[in-house]
C-alpha cells in the first residue's frame, strides 16, 4: 500500500492506484470533465489538476499514480484561478442556452461554472476550422439520438464509448482548436453504423449528446385527457430511477415510480415484465419448435428484444438474421396487446379514441424500434429513465418520499421473477431456460442458472444437462468479437445478446454516473426482486396463462404470430 495525504487526511491506496482513486477514497473532490472511471484517461480538460507539495507544476489527479509520502491539494487558489480560466475559454466555445437544454440541471460544465461563477467575457468562436455540412452541428436525423455539436466540450468519452462497443460510429475529426467528434465523411448520423445504443450519451457531461427528448409531447398528451393514458415500465427502469431522486444505487423503487406515474395522469400504469413472461413463452417454445425441425429458422437461436442488436444484425451482419428470434420484443408484444387485447377492447368500449401506450424503458434504441416496419404503431411514445426522472421533477412529485406501495394495474400488471431478471444481462437466457426446462420435464432441473449472471463485458456460457451449451453476451463488442469466426454456430443452442454491458440495467438511457460499481448494485437490485418473487417462472404467470386461454390459444398460435412476432430485413 501506499500512504499518502489529501487536503489533510492521510489515506493508504494500492500500488498503481491514480491520485484521483486516492481522492475519491479520502471523500476529497475534484472536478472532472473529461474523466470517467470506464475509459483510459485522456486528461484533456485539465480540471482534475491538483498540486503536491515540493513539486512546482501541478499534475490531472486522473492519470498521475500516488507516490509515497505524497502531500496533495486539490483546491488551492492557484487552482481554482487556472479552472475558472479553463472554463471561460469553454463558454466561449458554447452556446450558453441552459435555459432551453435537455442536460440542465444534469451536466458537469453548468454544475463548475455555477461553483465558480465563471463569467462569459471572450468573444464567441466557431465550431471546427473546416466548413462541416449543417447536420455535422444540429443533427436530429436517428430516431433516437440528437447531436448539437456546438455544446460538446471535446473531452472525447463519446467517442471512447462507441469504440468500447466496437461501432466506431463517431471519431476525433482535426486537431487543436477544430477539433470535433464527428461521423465518417460528416454523414447525418441515421446515415453511419450507429446502432442508437446511447452509450455516447450516457457519458457525454453535458448536453451534446443526448436522447431524443420525447417527454414533452408525452407532458401534453398527458395534459390533453383525450385519450386513455397507459404507460409501461420496463424491467430496469424501477431499480436505477431511485439514483435521480438521491436514493440508494439499487434500491428497488417499483411503488414509488408507480405512483408517481399516476400522479403524472396515467390511467393505466402497466408492466414491461408481464411481457417479458410473454415473450418467453413464444420465444422458448420457438426454441423447442427449432429444435424438433418444426419451424424454419437457424440454430442457434439469438434473442432479438435488444434493438441494439438488432440495428447491428441488419446494418453490419444481415448473414445472421435466420437466426434471430422472431418473437417480438416485449416492449413491442405489451403495446400491441394493450392496444388489441383485453385492456384495449375495454378502452374500445369506453372511449373513441385509440389508447396511447408510452414505454418507460433504460434504451434510447427502444425509440428506433417503436418505428419499425412490422411494429410501428404498438407504442406511440418511448421515454428513458432519465427522461421520466425529468417528467417527475417538471411536476414537483416529490418522488424520495412517495410511499414504495403503488401496484400495477392488471391484466397487464403481473409479472414473474423471470420476467424481472430481462434486465439484467443473462436474464433473458436464465427465463428460457426455467420454462424450457419445465417444458422437457426436467424435474431436477435448477431455478437460477448463476452461470451466465454477470455485469462484466464478455461471454458467459452454461451447460444444462438434457438442454445442451447456452451463451449470454454483454455488450455488443463481446458480440462482435464471438461473432468473428463461426465456433458460436456448432457450440450453442441459444444465444443472448445485449448491446450494452450488464445488458439493460447499463442502458444508454439510463441515469449517468460515475461510480464504478453502479451496473453490480443495479444487477443485486434486480436479483433481489426475483428472489422475492413467489411466482419465478414466466409460465406460471396466471395473467398470461389467462390471455392463452381468453384471446391467444397457445404459444405460436395463428393470433400469437400475428400479434407478437415479426420479421427483419436488411
Ligand atoms: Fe430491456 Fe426488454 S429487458 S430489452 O433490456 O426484453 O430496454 O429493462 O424493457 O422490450 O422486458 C430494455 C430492460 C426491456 C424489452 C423487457
Ligand atoms: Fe456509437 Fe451507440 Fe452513440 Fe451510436 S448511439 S454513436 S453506436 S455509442
């Protein structure tokens, strides 16, 4: 161990450990732009400097190891001097419209420039020292991601974000003073390889990046009560909600977010998981079908409900679309089901009006699969956590102390633990195995399929006696990397693919953060609700055993075809 002293206190850290893991571990603070724990550090925005004693030149705390015996100041006048300089050469560069901007009150430049009351005294500079097409600067072109290139600061952790996913959709166009993330050959961004996993803008400090913002034509659909309200929440959604509310990481905030959903005017407040117990009735069976030869299709299978994966099959490997699922994702299922199923046919007798289905998902590509062909028209609008969390505070609900009781409203409302653990990466993999493993009359067959649980990026492969080899991919880089040779094809049964790492708990909607362990604490919360749960296997939901019997006949019925698969094209 090392010992050192920060603004004080004395502390002990490993060997090879940065001063700023030193200063995190003493509770001390630096302010930091251009850092996130995730990324090797570019040390680019010179706010992290800190100053050692002895020494004349002060160092980024973020990519300067501890010595021993080191004496470190992190807020000396100097300091500051030099940070409130860096930042007014930032506004001088930006366009200074918080007022308006989607990551107010959410973003690291506004938050310094408040601290230290920096004021705008340099004459504005123009973006990038070539002529860029005008999209390169505002572009709203992906259905699910805008970029305003006039607010973006240059620290680079979009970029390092879409190259840990191996898209490489955006990179660092020039040097010096012109320097801009930018697309290959400045092409609109529903032009390039973007997949729309949101990485860039879960870490993107402030509003350059951002999800396109749906949640005010939501406010005045709400506000209009012309039609009847019903809204769905997905399986990791209730657990990192409680973050944006100063609630403990992981905690589980399902009542909570119920209820404030009903105070948002929701009529209906139903639940992602009920269809994710859906789909996994189509989709295991689909599996069992494939197997006996009895449905076209490849083997193995992959899971087609994350977007992402499904954007990179049909722009990057159309090769592999024979093998994906054609069950539709459940976000998808719960909007066709809530339009034409039982919640629907009883709106159709009350009102006139089609219902309007609003998904509260951790995606930002669950916005470009509301618009597929073959589905548009399910869900009429796909807001992220973040963009809930907004909605909340827009409407003064004091959420922290809301009381945790809020239940679904049924039949769409009651879910399994199988159905919960879809939010974790390996969840979806461990449903099929619990009602596919019930189905082959494995009587000694396990509940929990530990194995393939895991937030890291990678692999996760479990062997079942009587079903054979499964993997479970998180992260679509992972993907990638398995995909490159054809081993996956003779291995595996089935494979789960997630594009983002931890799978859906690590979606690029969900709340931004810098603590390293967020997806582990997101991932027990999740773990935790199943555990819980009295009923753990998506089959032995009675509310969808009921929609069986009342509308779909079985799994893969003439209706469930219909209803709740789909198809892909490249
Ligand atoms: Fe997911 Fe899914 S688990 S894709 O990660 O299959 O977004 O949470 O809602 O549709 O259920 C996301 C989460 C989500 C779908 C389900
Ligand atoms: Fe890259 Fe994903 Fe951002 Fe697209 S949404 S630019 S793929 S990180």
């Amino acid at each position: 161990l090392i010992n050192l002293q920060i603004d004080g206190k004395s502390t002990s850290v490993p060997e090879g450990s940065t001063i700023i893991d030193a200063i995190h571990k003493v509770g001390s603070h630096v302010p930091t732009l251009c850092y996130h724990p995730e990324f090797a550090p570019r040390a680019v925005c010179r706010m992290c400097l800190v100053d050692i004693e002895g020494s004349n030149k002060p160092v980024p705390s973020c990519r300067t190891q501890v010595k021993e015996g080191q004496i470190i100041y992190t807020n000396t006048q100097a300091l500051k001097d030099f940070r409130k300089r860096d930042l007014q050469f930032l506004l001088s560069r930006h366009p200074n419209d918080c007022m308006r901007c989607e990551a107010s009150g959410n973003c690291k430049l506004q938050d310094l420039v408040q601290e230290e009351q920096v004021e705008d005294i340099w004459p504005k500079k123009e973006r990038g020292s070539k002529e860029h097409p005008e999209h390169t600067l505002h572009d709203h072109t992906s259905p699910s991601i805008y970029r305003d290139m006039e607010k973006c600061i240059e620290c680079g952790l979009c970029v390092d974000a879409c190259h840990a996913q191996k898209i490489d959709a955006i990179g660092f166009a020039e040097r010096g003073a012109g320097m801009l993330p930018i697309t290959a050959f400045d092409k609109p961004l529903c032009e390039t390889g973007c997949i729309s996993c949101g990485q860039c803008t879960l870490r993107c400090p402030v509003g350059a990046l951002i999800e396109r913002p749906d949640w005010h034509r939501v406010l005045d659909e709400l506000d209009a009560k012309k039609r009847k309200m019903i809204v769905q929440t997905a399986p990791a959604t209730r657990v990192a909600i409680s973050e944006e509310f100063g609630l403990e990481p992981g905690s589980v905030s399902t009542g909570k977010m119920i209820n404030a959903l009903r105070e948002l005017g929701f009529d209906y407040v139903t639940d992602t998981n009920f269809s994710a117990d859906l789909t996994i009735m189509e989709e295991a069976n689909e599996l069992l079908q494939r197997l006996k030869g009895e449905r076209e299709g490849a083997l193995p299978l992959f899971t087609s409900c994350c977007p992402g994966w499904i954007n990179y099959v049909e722009l990057h490997r159309p090769d592999l679309i024979p093998y994906l699922s054609t069950t539709k994702s459940p976000q998808q299922m719960h909007g066709a089901i809530s339009k034409y199923g039982p919640l629907g046919k009883l709106i159709e007798s009350e009102s006139d009006e089609e219902p309007y289905v609003v998904s509260i998902m951790p995606c930002t590509a669950k916005k470009d699969e509301s618009q597929r062909p073959g589905v548009r028209g399910d869900i009429d609008a796909v807001l992220t956590t973040r963009e809930l969390a907004k909605m909340i505070r827009h409407r003064k609900i004091p959420f922290a102390s809301l009381s945790n009781d809020g239940e679904y409203d049924n039949p769409m409302g009651e879910s399994s633990g199988a159905g919960a653990i879809f939010g974790a990466s390996g969840g979806v993999l461990e449903a099929a195995l619990r009602t596919a493993a019930d189905a082959l009359g494995l009587k000694d067959a396990p509940v929990e399929y530990k194995a393939v649980r895991g937030v890291e990026r990678g692999v996760k492969v479990a062997t079942i006696e009587g079903i054979g080899s499964v993997a479970a991919v998180s992260s679509i880089g992972s993907a990638i990397e398995l995909l490159s040779n054809d081993e996956w094809k003779e291995k595996f049964l089935m494979i789960e693919i997630m594009t983002c790492p931890g799978g859906c708990l690590g979606g690029g909607g969900e709340p931004k953060s810098d603590d390293p362990n967020i997806l582990q604490k997101r991932m027990n919360g999740i773990y935790n609700i199943d555990s819980n749960s009295v009923i753990r296997k998506s089959h032995e939901n009675k509310q969808v055993q009921k929609l069986y019997e009342e509308m779909l006949g079985e799994p893969l019925s003439n209706t469930s075809e219909r209803l709740l698969h789909t198809t892909f094209a490249a």
